[in-house]
C-alpha cells in the first residue's frame, strides 16, 4: 500500500477519535488538546494520525537483494563455520527498520567480496535456533566468521567501512598465514 494511502487512514482515523474525544470528553478548563471541543480534537487527532503513521515508517519487505538467507543449523555449520573464507552474517528481521536500512550495505559487501569472504544473512524470526545458538538479543546484530570463530561483532548500525575494514583484516591475516 502506497504510502500516502496509509498517511490518509492513519489521519482519518485520528481524526474521527478526535472528534469523538472532543464531544464526549468535555474539558472543564479547555487545556486539554482532545477533549476541549471536537474541533479541536479533530485537529489534533488528525496530526496525531498522521504521525503515528510516519513513525511507523515503510512496512513493505526489502526489495530481494544478492544476499543468501541461511535457516538451519547444518546449512550455517557448512556455509559459515567449515567455510575455506572469512563470513560476514547479518542477523535480520524483515520487522526491524534498522535491518532494512543496513540491507544495502550488506547486498553491497556481498557483491564486492564476491570469491573473497562469504556474507550471508540468518532472519532470526525464522531461524530461532541459530538465534539463540550465537545469543542474538538486539538487531541487527553483525558478526564475521574465521576458520569457524567468531572474529568481530557489531550491535546495530555500523558504517560500510567498519565492514569492510573488518573483513580486508581477516583477509590479510590468511594471507600472512599462508606465506
């Protein structure tokens, strides 16, 4: 749904609330923004309305992005802990702002690092096993994997080059490694 559909409904609905605060309500000192008259009510129900929605923000998923989804236990062991790479995974919730605004980065990382370093994602509302496993309590929750390891961790947004700094360290130390 378009968002200047919901920005409509939202304020309608707290416009009718308003207005129904308003007349039933009765404000003996006329302070009070809802109840002093339904004109009033009506004014600030609709503002609130409108805002209530806003702060909602987009509701719709992430367009799909190059970003493999990871569900069971077996798939991360094999993907993540016996990987030959450095892994990026980012636990997500499609439910979660923050994880819809660190998507593209994510997406970004995959594609750059492509034969590099592995980068997955684990939607914690699907893979509640996995979740618990690494302790996920806050998202997102981002963490780069080395020969099985957990390397570095992050709790909620980070810039790319945090990422990325992260990762090409890794990368030098398997190098250095192998010389």
């Amino acid at each position: 749904m378009a968002m200047w559909i919901k920005v409509l409904i939202g304020g309608g609905i707290g416009l009718l609330a308003g207005v129904v605060l308003g007349h039933f309500g009765k404000c003996s000192s006329g302070a009070c923004p809802f109840t002093a008259n339904p004109y009033r009510g009506a004014m600030f129900g609709l503002l609130a309305g409108i805002l209530v929605v806003l702060a909602m923000g987009r509701t719709e998923q992430v367009a799909a992005d190059n970003v493999p989804r990871l569900t069971t236990v077996a798939e991360f062991e094999m993907k993540v802990l016996k990987a030959d790479r450095p892994v990026l995974v980012d636990f997500y919730a499609d439910r979660c702002p923050p994880c819809r605004r660190i998507a593209p980065t994510i997406s970004k990382l995959k594609a750059e690092y492509e034969g590099k370093a592995g980068v997955f994602k684990v939607d914690v509302d699907n893979a509640r096993e996995l979740a618990g496993e690494y302790e996920i309590r806050n998202i997102p929750t981002v963490m780069l994997f080395d020969k099985g390891e957990i390397v570095k961790k992050w709790i909620g947004l980070k810039d790319e080059s945090t990422y990325r700094g992260a990762i090409e360290e890794a990368l030098s130390k398997r190098e250095g490694s192998t010389k």
